[in-house]
C-alpha cells in the first residue's frame, strides 16, 4: 500500500496537535461505541465460545468498528481533486493517524492472547 506517500510529513507534524486531536475522536468513538455494542451483546448468551474471554469480545468488536480504509478515501479524495489540497492532506492526517492507532492497538491485543495461551495466564 502506498498510500502514505502522499502524507506531508512536516505538515502532520505542524499540526500535530489539532491531527492528534481529531485522529483520537474519529477513532476513540466507533471504537467506545462498538465497545458498548459488545457489552450489551454478551447480555445474551451465544456471542464468545466457551474459552474466550468477556474483554477480548468487546475490544475486538470495538475495534472492528473503529477500523477505517485509507485506500478508499485516497480513491475518493483524487476524484473529487482536494487529495493535494490542505484539506485533503488535513483528512489524510487523520485517517492515517487512525489506522496507527487502531493497528497498534489490534497487535497489543493479539500480543497479549498469544501471552495468555502460551503461559496458561
């Protein structure tokens, strides 16, 4: 995927503050929603196998919800020309800084489920 490359790194960095801020809302919402999406499922039987774990449940719905698609709205963004345009860059900045987060925090997960199967914890 080379999507990145049409991210102004210096530009990101300048408005690193705002991006930051905007990136965290646009991913901590669909992430808190699917969340509580998750928790009101497993009021009901049937949602997590026998072995699974409440929180694994409900972050990996959580972070289902939160997941975005760069290459479509890079797709997007050329069509409608505003791609090289500060407000292109600006969504790019933060779709980008969303897919980090939600990226890391789906190996940090996935760390701590293979921790727990190897070590029986």
């Amino acid at each position: 995927m080379i999507t990145g490359v049409e991210l102004d790194l210096r530009q990101a960095w300048a408005h690193r503050r705002e991006s930051s801020l905007t990136a965290g809302l646009a991913l901590g919402m669909p992430l808190a929603f699917g969340c509580l999406a998750a928790g009101l499922m497993l009021l009901h039987d049937g949602w997590i196998g026998p072995r699974a774990m409440a929180w694994q449940f409900v972050l990996g719905i959580g972070m289902a919800c939160a997941v975005t698609a760069l290459p479509i709205l890079i797709l997007l963004m050329e069509k409608l020309a505003i791609l090289r345009q500060p407000i292109g860059q600006r969504i790019l900045r933060y779709a980008s800084l969303d897919d980090i987060a939600i990226w890391v925090r789906l190996s940090d997960s996935s760390i701590g489920i293979l921790h727990s199967r190897v070590l029986g914890g």
